[in-house]
C-alpha cells in the first residue's frame, strides 16, 4: 500500500471581454440615430414583426411619450479583463495492487467579472415584501417580511435624472465568484476482466450576481445601489453530483 500527496500550485489566468459586449459600447452612444431602448404601450398591436423595426417617426403611436429614447452603454473608466485563479491538492490512498481511493479540494476564484449597471434610475422608492410559500418549499420561512428598492418611473413619481435618455448602462468589472469542491474517487483497474471507478462531489458556488449574458443589460441587478444583495448561491451551483458505473 502506498499514500501520495499531490499538490497543484495555484494559477491565474485571464478571460476575455465578449465581443459583443465591446461592439455594445461601440453603437451604444446615445447619438441621434443610435441605438433606442422603445418600450410598447398596454393593450398596442403595433409591434413589428421581425425582420421588421419600427422606425423613429413611426414610434409615437406604439410607444409612450417617455420611451424610445436613446440607450447609452460605456464601459466604466476602471474596467480590466476578467481574471481566474485556481488550485487544487490531491490525496491518494493505495489499498491493493488495483484498488486507489483519493480525495481533492478544488478551488476557482473569480475576480473583476463583468456586470451592467444602469445609472439613469429614478430615486429608489424603498417597498416591503412578504414571503409567501405555505408549502415552505424555498430556504426563507413563510411570512418574513423584507425591505427592498424599487425603481419607479411613471408620470406621477420620480423620472429619470437625465431624461434625454432611457438606460445609461456603465459597463464594469466588480463581480466576484466563489467555488470549493471536495471530490472523493474509487478507481479499481482492470482486475479478472474487472475495472470501474466512482466519485462523488460536494461542491459550493457563490457569487454576486455573475453574467452570462453576451451583451449588456441594464436590468442585471436587483438593486443597483448596492451590489451586496446580489450574494448567494451562483446559477451554475451543484452541491452534489455523483458519477458511478453503469
């Protein structure tokens, strides 16, 4: 029998930006003529069927007197690429001449992920919210009740501070991610016409509300005056998953 210790020193790469992300920056200028952010009217059936858009002298009718302005997206004077960082350490236990069970942590470290924040929002009206779900079936307990923004832009509250425009997206680099895994391996090698393997993995994914889209959007967070609210499980989290033999 024989015990082995491998260790992966830890490394750090950098992603890229998406390119559409950029080309967003590029045609999101905010000129006459560029890209508009429209918004259709209740009870409308103007809208165009694709290929088809609507035209800007045509939107008056389909759209309200506060929509159709122009969107702006920029990316934020301090924005960097994305960097990861990883590491690993490994420990293997030999039992027989065929039989090895192993158990590694896995670590991967996101930092200065890209996210959009639009900065032409009304001021935040703050609403109370109440959980219901009798059949208790999410993690916060039925009836808590909590605080949150809301952004409200109607005719009889706040507008937009810039109202010249609709969504004045920046663009920037100050998401992070979080992911730890402990993997546990059984390898039997090919014994009396014999071999497989299993493994289990715990793992956690946390983040603050990481971006897979390709493009920017104004509405990635839930409130755009603080970004904390944004920490929890990631959307790629899988706490266990075990592969066996079939």
């Amino acid at each position: 029998m024989a015990t082995a210790c491998s260790v992966s020193a830890g490394r750090a790469f950098f992603a890229r930006a998406i390119n559409s992300t950029l080309y967003q920056a590029i045609i999101g200028t905010g000129a006459a003529g560029s890209q508009t952010n429209p918004q259709f009217n209740a009870g409308q059936t103007c809208a165009p069927v694709f290929p088809q858009v609507v035209a800007p002298a045509q939107q008056g009718a389909c759209l309200g007197s506060a929509s159709g302005n122009a969107t702006v997206d920029y990316l934020d004077p301090n924005f960097k690429v994305p960097q990861i960082h990883q590491a690993d350490l490994t420990v293997e236990q030999q039992f027989t001449n065929h039989d090895v069970f192993s158990l590694s942590w896995l670590g991967s470290f996101g930092r200065r992920l890209p996210d959009f924040v639009d900065t032409n929002l009304p001021t935040p009206t703050p609403v109370t919210f109440t959980i219901d779900d009798p059949q208790q079936q999410g993690p916060i307990r039925n009836g808590t009740t909590f605080q949150a923004n809301a952004f409200f832009a109607t005719a009889n509250k706040n507008l937009r501070p810039n109202p010249k425009f609709s969504s004045i997206t920046d663009i920037f680099s100050g998401v992070t991610s979080n992911y730890e895994a402990l993997v546990a391996q059984f390898k039997h090698q090919l014994s009396h016409s014999i071999e497989f393997n299993a493994n289990y993995t715990w793992s956690h994914a946390l983040d603050f509300g990481e971006n897979n889209t390709t493009g920017a959007s104004a509405t990635a967070l839930l409130d755009p005056t603080n970004i904390r609210l944004e920490k929890g499980n990631s959307n790629q989290n899988v706490p266990n998953r075990l592969v066996r033999p079939v």
